[in-house]
C-alpha cells in the first residue's frame, strides 16, 4: 500500500523511510528484515579470502544484517540506505559497530565513493525500484567497484517470457542480471539459489 501510494505520487523510493518509520513506531513489520546474513553472501564472502585492509560497501543496508556480516569478518566496510530510520535504527542496534553506516541514494551517490570499494554486495535492492530506473541503478552499482574489486548481485528471478510484477519487487531475466557487465566487470559466476525464493546469485570482477 506504502509502494503503490508513492509510485502512484511519482517518487518511487518515498515508501521505505515510510515503511521504517512505521517499523519504528510499532505499527507494522520490515518484511525483508532477516536475523542473519544472506546465505549468498555468506558464501561468496567466504571464496574472498582475508580482508587484508579491504573497503567494502553494502547497498540499500536496511537493518543490517549483511553489513554487520560484512563488518565482523574484517572488510572496513561502509553501508547505506536511503532511508534515514533504517540508518538510526541499525546504529542504535549495533552501537559498537565496525561499519560505517550512511544515508545515501544509490540514483545519487556521493563522487567520492566512485570505484572505491574492493567488495560491493547488492541484494534485492535494485529490483525494489521500478525498471524504469533500472538502468541508472544497475550503472550506479557497477560504479562503486574498484580495479581488481569484487560485486556480489542477488535479485529475484523472472523467466524469460514471464510477465514483469505490477508491484515490487520487480525480478530480474537472465538478460537483466548480466547488465552488471559494464565499466569492465565481467560476470565469473552465475546461477539460481532457492533462499529463500528463487534467486540469481551473480559474481562480478572489474579486471
Ligand atoms: C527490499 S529492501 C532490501 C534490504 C536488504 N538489502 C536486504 O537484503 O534485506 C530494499 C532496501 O533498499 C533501500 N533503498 C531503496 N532505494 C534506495 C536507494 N535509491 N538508495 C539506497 N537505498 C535504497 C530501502 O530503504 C531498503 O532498505
């Protein structure tokens, strides 16, 4: 109801610091928010080895869960959200945090983080956006990965043919989740993971 009302005003990212802010009074439940880190990033944070002084940054952090996965093993990690009660929230949960978190817009993200993180996790933030704006949020990803850097993408899957969702989260094709290869990152991996829905789990390198 919080989505369709902002889509339907024009200003389709309104709805999460609405949805947070309700969370925050009581009056309802962030449906995305998980206990423990992404299986998917579990994983994949796993085949990276050490930290060894590494910068990473999670996007769209939410109550950060993933960032505090992140954080623990080592990566000087920064994450944002867009949504400011996400950002309060999550310090005031973790007060002695390593991660450095920040409100930020992914469609307007500060010059200073460009190509500037060795580890980037996306996960089902970008298919939370109406397509139309999916080209600029896939680009603006892409942007924060550093030479030599690592991107981890998890989105939703739709088969091709299957008709796109009136409503988010709008899944992703094959097509879609491969148009991270831009700027010179190359997709090193890629397959379907079922947790807990159907999801891509795509791997990137910007050589
Ligand atoms: C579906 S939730 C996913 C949260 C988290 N990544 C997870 O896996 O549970 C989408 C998140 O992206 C954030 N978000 C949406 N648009 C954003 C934007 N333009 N910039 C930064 N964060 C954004 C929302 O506030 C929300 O926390």
């Amino acid at each position: 109801m919080l989505a369709a009302r902002a889509l339907s005003r024009g200003r389709p990212t309104e709805w999460f610091e609405e949805l947070y802010a309700a969370g925050d009074r009581g009056e309802t439940t962030v449906p995305w928010n998980r206990p423990a880190a992404a299986p998917q990033l579990t994983e994949w944070l796993a085949g990276l080895g050490a930290p060894d002084g590494r910068r990473a940054v999670v996007v769209g952090c939410g109550l950060g869960a993933d960032a505090e996965f992140v954080g623990a093993a080592g990566f000087a990690t920064t994450a944002f959200d867009i949504a400011p009660t996400a950002v309060a929230t999550v310090r005031r949960r973790f007060p002695d945090s390593p991660v450095d978190y920040r409100v930020a817009d992914l469609l307007a993200l500060p010059d200073e983080w460009a190509g500037a993180f060795d580890v980037v996790v996306e996960i089902i933030n970008v298919q939370a956006l109406p397509v139309s704006l999916r080209p600029t949020a896939t680009a603006a990803v892409a942007s924060l990965v550093a030479p030599g850097g690592n991107l981890l993408v998890v989105e939703n899957v739709r088969e091709d043919g299957a008709p796109p969702s009136e409503r988010p989260p709008w899944a992703f094709t094959r097509a879609e989740v491969t148009a991270f290869a831009e700027r010179g990152l190359e997709l090193v991996s890629l397959k379907q993971t079922s947790t807990p829905t159907l999801r891509w789990q795509a791997e990137y390198r910007l050589t």
